[in-house]
C-alpha cells in the first residue's frame, strides 16, 4: 500500500492504516528522536507524541509529497521542543555520565558502539544531520526540508560531522589517522 492509500484509510478512522502506519515508521521515528535526546525513555515519549500529532494532523500531509520527510519533520520538531523544556528545568551533574577513555567497560566497545559513543559527542545539528543523511538514507534536499536549513548548510554540517567523527574514532583508537575509510562513512 502506497503512502497515499495508506493516509487515507488512517484518514477514513481505519484502526488497522493506523497501526500500519505506526509500525512502518515507528523504528525510525524513535531512532531519530534517540540520536537526537541521547535519552531512551524520553526519546520513547517523544515519538509518542510525534505519532499522536501525525495522526491528529494527517489531513495536512501534502500527498504530492513524501510521508517519511513529513513525520521526521513532527519527530524534529517535538525533540527541539522537549530539549527547550529540559534546558529550563533544573540540572544535576553527573561526572559519570562522561567518563574519559581510558575506562575499561569503554575500551572493549566494539565498531558499531564506537560509532554511536562518538555520534553522541557531536553537535546536535551534525548529529541530526549524520543520522538522516547516512543512516535513514535521505537525500539532502530531505535533510535540509526537515532540518529547516539551506542544501548548502545541510553539507557543511555533513562534512563536519564526519571530520568530527573521525578525529573522535583516532583519539579514542578505534582507527588510525591512515584510517580515512571512515571520513566517508
């Protein structure tokens, strides 16, 4: 079933569309909101709430468009408003939430924890910007429509995303600075 089709049987109160379309984009939804909180359970609320606020407001989709740009656009836009809300509230530190390197449960990591260890260290826009790039395969005209940004932006936070990552992979020697296979992951 097409998105389209799909829309429309949510749109006519069909429970089965709607279950159809929170499995087929549920993984992703949550995925995106967890790069971008760094925290399961509020990233669980979070596409909550986005899937909630895509069924409420599905009679706006514009069918000539793709549907999985528009839901990540609601996931996007409900994480900045989560960490809006969680930058107000009061914080406690943590001095082990970042432990340094030499921490041995951090030492046996193996490639794909490395990765996300050190996706977690960028900036939130590169972070947001790898993951729908590399990982959800959106084209760069996608990324910049959800992220709200210029093309032109979009590849500089690319470019500097993945320079980030790899310095990030050398100091950590997960790869050495002859390592630049992974420059253009």
């Amino acid at each position: 079933m097409d998105d389209r089709d799909l829309v429309e049987r949510c749109l006519s109160g069909d429970q089965s569309a709607i279950r159809a379309f929170v499995e087929q984009f549920q993984r992703l939804v949550f995925t995106v909101c967890l790069h971008r909180l760094r925290n399961r359970e509020d990233a669980e609320d979070v596409a909550q709430q986005t899937f909630v606020r895509a069924i409420r407001h599905l009679r706006h989709w514009d069918s000539r468009r793709p549907l999985k740009p528009w839901i990540l656009t609601i996931a996007i836009n409900r994480c900045r408003t989560h960490l809006s809300q969680r930058s107000h509230q009061t914080r406690t530190f943590d001095p082990s939430i970042d432990r340094p390197a030499k921490d041995a449960r951090l030492q046996n990591l193996d490639l794909g924890e490395e990765l996300e260890l050190a996706l977690s260290k960028l900036r939130e826009e590169y972070r947001t910007c790898f993951v729908l790039f590399h990982q959800q395969e959106l084209s760069i005209t996608q990324v910049a429509e959800i992220m709200k940004a210029p093309e032109g932006t979009i590849k500089t936070w690319l470019h500097r995303a993945r320079r980030e990552l790899s310095e990030l992979l050398v100091d950590r020697g997960v790869v050495t600075k002859e390592g630049y296979e992974l420059r253009r992951i």
